[in-house]
C-alpha cells in the first residue's frame, strides 16, 4: 500500500474518496467532526445516471434501499410557453436518475467504510492544516498533529478546516442568492409515474422529484417568502403550492413538515495549498436547482482517487498531481457552476423579453433533439458527456 491520505470529513463526498482510494490500494484515514451515531438531515438528493454508475462500482449502489428512479423531467416556466420534457429514453438509459433521501445515502457510505476496515474517527474535528512541500499536518481537537502526503479537505465548505492556520480561501466566485430551499414530502392526487418536474417562476425555481410513492418537493423563494410559506398550516401550504405549481399532477393532498435551507453559490477551486485539495462542497457549493452539486462532488472524489491510484508514492499529493486534478476537474466544475447560476440568475426574474427569450430556449430544446440530448447527457455524466 502507498503511505496514506487524510480525509476531513466523512460526508457523502468525503466517505466516496476514501472507498474509491480504498479500491485503488491506497491506505485513507478519515477524520469527521460529528459524533457516529449522528443523523444526517432530512434533504433528499437526485443522483445522475453517472453516479449511480459509480456507486455500483464502488459496491455502495446494492446497498441503498429506497431508492426512485427519474425516466422523464418535465421542465416549464410559469405563466409563459415553452416546455421540455426529457426521457430516458431519448439518451439510451435505464433512468436519467435517481432519488433517495440524503441519510439513506450516508448510512449506506458509513457501512461500506465499516466494510473495508477504512479508519474513520468519529466525533474528531479538525482544526487547522499547516503544509508546505514536503508534507501536510492536520490539528484535532483532541490536540494530535497528523501528517500525511496528502490532505483532502471534503468538510462541506462550512468547517473551513484550513482557516486556523492559513486564512481559508477566498472564494473565487460567489453568489448570495438571498434565496432560501423550503423542502419536504407532499401526496399528489395523481401517482408520479416517474416523472420529476422542474418548474421556473420568477420567485425562484422548484422540483418535484419522484420518491416512494410520493414528491420531494425542493421550493426556493426569497428568504422572506420561504420563511412565510415554510411556516405556513399545512392546508393554506398544499392551495399555495397548487397556485405556484399548477395542477399537472391534481391536487396537492399532504405535506410532510418543512425545513429551509440558505442557497449560495462559493466556488473556492481544489486547492488550498501544498499538499491539500478540496473536493466537493469544500470547493465548490451551488443552488440545488437541476440536482448538481453532489454530483459534481462525487465526481471529483473518484476522479482524484484515480489520479492518486496512477501517482507513484512519492508523486502523491505533490504540486504536479494536485495541478493535473485541477487541470483535470474544471471544465466539469465550472460548467455545473456556470449552468446553475445561469438557471437561477435567468429563469427568476419577470422581465419580459428575458421570459419569451426563455420559452423559446425551452422550445428549441424541445424541438431539436440533438441539442436536448446533449444537455441530458451533460447532467447526467458531466462535462465528459
Ligand atoms: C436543499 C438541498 C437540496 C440538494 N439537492 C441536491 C440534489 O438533488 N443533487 C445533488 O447532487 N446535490 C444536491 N444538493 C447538494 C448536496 O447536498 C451537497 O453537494 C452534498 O451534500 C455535499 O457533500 P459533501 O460531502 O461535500 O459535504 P457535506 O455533506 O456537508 O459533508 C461534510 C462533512 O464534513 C464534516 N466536517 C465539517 N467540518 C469538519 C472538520 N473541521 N473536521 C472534521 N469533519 C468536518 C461534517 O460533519 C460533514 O459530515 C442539495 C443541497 C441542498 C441544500
């Protein structure tokens, strides 16, 4: 085995690095701040067709129950023409993706480390990194000094594990969208079939994603509005919804308790220094419209985890490594960051010619199959389509 890498952060993106490592014989310790028996909160993620593809080989897909597949999406704007729908179909795969609560996914990661006898220390924040050249130290709580030839920092972009040390990175772009996610779990009166629905109004967008028998429902709206719909009974939440969303699928029957989550766009890049990289939320956090930033991150755990496979023992983690990973990762990072801003930033406002420019971007899409295939294909597997 090659001398090991430290991982802070046993997150979904943390946790998919160090099996993928694993796989690749290389040995990973894993640091994560919340204690083992913590659980993880109530959001649910759409994963590509491309992640499921690498959870399967990771061994992780076969654990993970309750799990929905997407085989259509319905996009629309409200109160203007212009809808796409995409189908798998259409792209040649099985599913265009897949929905399953985001603990489901974790539990299933935690037991899949377990598996592979990977170190993972509970309950241990990390508090600082120092590095240089040679080496990278990492500073717990519980006062060790941990080096390693390689830190990978996949602690969701909020720990900002470097930042004790080393002032953390500014991010390269960033957003407040001033938007706020409200989600939960609604009944509607027609089964879904399948089908997810993406829905732009100048509010901000929703999803409806198919999960069990019934709808995650992803809402953003100002925090101003979303605080207000969010602590809404349940009956004036169901008749809100059903005017924001239209009636595709009847009548909105039930609703689940809502929570809220704060939207931001920070692209910080993979490195932060010699001998660390960011992977994931840690390097780049978007808007939850189209269902990106998991997938994105999954796919910079498993391909830095290749690139560490094909390093030599002394190249690993070194300056020429860490910038092949950033060569290597930007176009697929920044094309997910630039089509979420894009999304939000074009599709939530009324202007006018912005909307009818925007019912004919949707018909185009829908009218030129070649084109809506390449979209597909570029949500699903990045920007290597
Ligand atoms: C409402 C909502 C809906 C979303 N929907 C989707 C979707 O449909 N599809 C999709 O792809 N993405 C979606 N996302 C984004 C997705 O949730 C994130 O991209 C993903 O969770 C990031 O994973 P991560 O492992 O990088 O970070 P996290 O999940 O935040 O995990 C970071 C881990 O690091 C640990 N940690 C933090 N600091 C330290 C420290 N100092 N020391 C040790 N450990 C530390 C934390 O305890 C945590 O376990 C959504 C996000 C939101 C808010």
């Amino acid at each position: 085995m090659n001398s090991g890498v430290r991982i802070v952060g046993a997150g979904p993106v943390g946790a998919v690095c160090a099996l993928a490592l694993c796989q690749q014989g290389i040995a990973v310790q894993v640091l994560e701040a919340q204690p083992e028996a913590a659980r993880a909160d109530g959001r649910t993620l759409a994963l590509s067709y491309g992640s499921q593809l690498i959870l399967e080989r990771l061994g992780v897909w076969r654990r993970l129950q309750d799990v929905t597949p997407i085989t259509r999406i319905h996009i629309s704007q409200r109160g203007a023409l212009g809808v796409t729908r995409l189908t798998a179909e259409e792209v040649d795969v099985t599913a265009l993706g897949y929905v399953l609560p985001y603990a489901t996914l974790t539990a299933a990661l935690k037991q899949a480390l377990a598996e592979a006898e990977i170190a993972v220390e509970y309950g241990v924040a990390v508090t600082g990194i120092e590095s240089d050249a040679a080496a990278a130290t990492l500073h717990t709580d519980d006062g060790r000094r941990l080096a390693a030839p390689l830190v990978v920092v996949a602690d969701g972009g909020r720990g900002d594990a470097a930042s004790k040390v080393r002032a953390a990175p500014a991010p390269k772009l960033q957003r407040d969208y001033e938007q706020l996610a409200v989600v939960c779990e609604v009944q509607t009166e027609l089964p879904h079939d399948n089908q997810a629905y993406e829905r732009f109004t100048p509010q901000g967008p929703a999803a409806l994603l198919p999960k069990g028998d019934r709808y995650a429902l992803v809402w953003t709206a100002s925090h101003a509005d979303a605080e207000r719909i969010a602590a809404l009974d349940d009956a004036a939440f169901l008749a809100e919804l059903y005017r924001h969303f239209g009636g595709r699928q009847g009548l909105f029957l039930s609703a689940s308790p809502r929570k809220t989550f704060p939207l931001k766009l920070a692209y910080v890049g993979s490195t932060a220094a010699d001998r660390v990289v960011r992977i994931g939320n840690a390097a780049q956090t978007l808007h939850p419209v189209s269902g990106q930033g998991f997938n994105i991150g999954l796919r910079d755990a498993w391909e830095l985890a290749s690139l560490c496979g094909d390093a030599s023992p002394d190249a690993l983690g070194n300056a020429a490594m860490l910038a092949a990973y950033a060569r290597g990762r930007r176009v697929d990072v920044l094309g997910g960051v630039g089509f979420t801003d894009f999304l939000v930033r074009v599709f939530s406002n009324d202007i006018a010619p912005v909307r009818h420019a925007r019912g004919l971007g949707l018909l185009a899409l829908e009218l030129c199959p070649p084109l809506k295939n390449f979209v597909a294909r570029r949500m699903i597997f990045g920007a290597r389509g």
